[in-house]
C-alpha cells in the first residue's frame, strides 16, 4: 500500500530528552520509517545524532557513558554560567564536521533569536553552531552568536516543533514531548529556578502544539530534573516503553491515511 511521509518532532527538556533515544529504539524495531525530523534542544542533538548515521543503540551506549564534564565549561556568569564552547566541539566531533543538509533524513533545528524574541529554524550549514544555538539554555549557557545575532534555547519558543515539521513535507507528525511540570518541586539550585520557569511558560502552549500533531507521545511520567544524566538508562528504558504502547495506533494511523489527490507518489509501506 502506499504510505505518507512521517515526520518526528523531538521537544527539549534537557537529559529528559534520553527518552527520544527510546522512542527511535521502539520505532526502530517495529520498522516505522521516519522521513523527517525537528528539534529544539535536547531533542535537535538526539535528531541530528540519528540523521548522522548513529543507531539508536549506539546513541543509547554514547548516553550511558555521557559526563557532563564534556560539554560543560563553566565561565565568570555574565551572559550565562557555561561558555559552550566544549559542547560544540563535542557535537562537531560527534558529526564528524557534517552539515545540516548532509543529514538523512534531513533534520531543521530550533533556536530562539533572542533580540528579536523570534523562531529561527537552521536547515542547513554547520550542525555544532545550530544544535548549540539550540541548547542553550537562557542564564545557564552564554548565548550562541551567528552572524551578530544571538540565539538560545530553542524550547524558549517552540518546545516540540510539530508544525516546524509538517512544514518540512511531512503527512503525519508524531511529536514527543519530555517535559515533566512538578507542581510541587524541590527548588534548590538556578538551574532548578530556570527549567520550571521554562516548563511553566510552555504548559499552556503545549496543549496547541499537541492539537497540531497527529499523535503527541509524553514519556516522562515521574519527575526527572533536566541535569539528572546519571539516570540515561531509566529514561531511555521509559521513553521506549511509552513509544510502544503507541507504535499499534501509529501503525494503523499510517494504514488508514489516504494520499490527497493531484500530488506526488508516495513510497509504499509493508
């Protein structure tokens, strides 16, 4: 039968974003094929991972073995607390020096112009400067300049860029969101102060961006900090076992979508 283009929305929400590594895991194994894909923060360096060649296996592996010492730098807080550099080279060497538009599939990455306070979605160029853009989390990391302008946290504007996605060509947007709002949080650090503060702005927009998508996946169901990297296991074994419980309704989203009259010939799915 012939099936649409799928695209996959990847939300920020910093290590809560393991979980996208068992969603691929989970999508991997029941061969639901994936055409395009979009993502602010976390979810823009799980993608672009993906898109360069790495399994999800091996993403799950490079997790588990993940310090934070890799990526961050810390600097005298005058713009943010990490410099970012360490984290660019990190990617670059990941990505091995690839573009944007070397990736298959093609992934766009989400950041936030934070001058003009406007999306800003990178499609091409240097993967390092885009997904550092993108993570840049506000008071946190030193914004990331490009061409004079400077960006941060691409959750700031669009946490789970469902229509950045559909924009790209895709029939049917699946999008995954790791947020987790905690309604009565343990608030002991800025960095805790900054992420509720984030979660807090993104909740009521949340409820608009799962109407876009044609499914919305929430995998994280017990509170995770975004800077708890120790437990990569546990959320990537979470964040596959809730892509499952959905891969059936997926898959017959997929059997029952009918191609729009007068466009292109879409592949065939088995």
């Amino acid at each position: 039968m012939m099936r649409p283009k799928i695209g996959l929305a990847l939300g920020s929400g910093g290590s809560r974003g393991y979980a996208h590594i068992g969603v691929l895991k989970a999508w991997t194994e029941a061969k639901i094929p994936i055409d395009y894909i979009a993502g602010s923060s976390m979810g823009a360096l799980v993608g672009v991972l993906y898109s360069s060649g790495y399994s999800p296996d091996t993403l799950e592996r490079l997790a588990l073995h993940f310090r934070r010492k890799y990526i961050f730098d810390f600097t005298v807080p005058k713009m943010g607390f990490i410099k970012g550099v360490k984290a660019k080279q990190f990617i670059h060497m990941l990505v091995q020096g690839k573009k944007l538009e070397d990736l298959s599939p093609p992934v766009h990455i989400v950041a936030t112009d934070l001058i003009k306070g406007k999306k800003v979605v990178f499609s091409t160029g240097d993967i390092a400067q885009s997904v550092r853009a993108s993570i840049a989390i506000p008071g946190i990391f030193v914004p990331e300049k490009i061409d004079d302008r400077l960006y941060v946290d691409g959750g700031v504007i669009d946490r789970v860029p469902v229509s950045v996605v559909k924009e790209m060509g895709a029939d049917l947007v699946f999008g995954v969101d790791v947020s987790y709002f905690n309604s009565s949080p343990q608030i002991t650090s800025i960095y805790d102060v900054i992420m509720q503060s984030m979660d807090i702005m993104e909740k009521e927009m949340m409820i608009y961006r799962e109407m876009q998508s044609d499914l919305m996946i929430r995998p994280i169901l017990t509170e995770y900090t975004a800077t708890q990297f120790t437990e990569a296991k546990e959320i990537i074994e979470q964040g596959k076992r809730e892509a499952e419980k959905v891969t059936p309704t997926i898959l017959q989203l997929i059997r029952d979508w009918k191609e729009p009259t007068n466009e292109g010939n879409p592949e065939t799915f088995k």
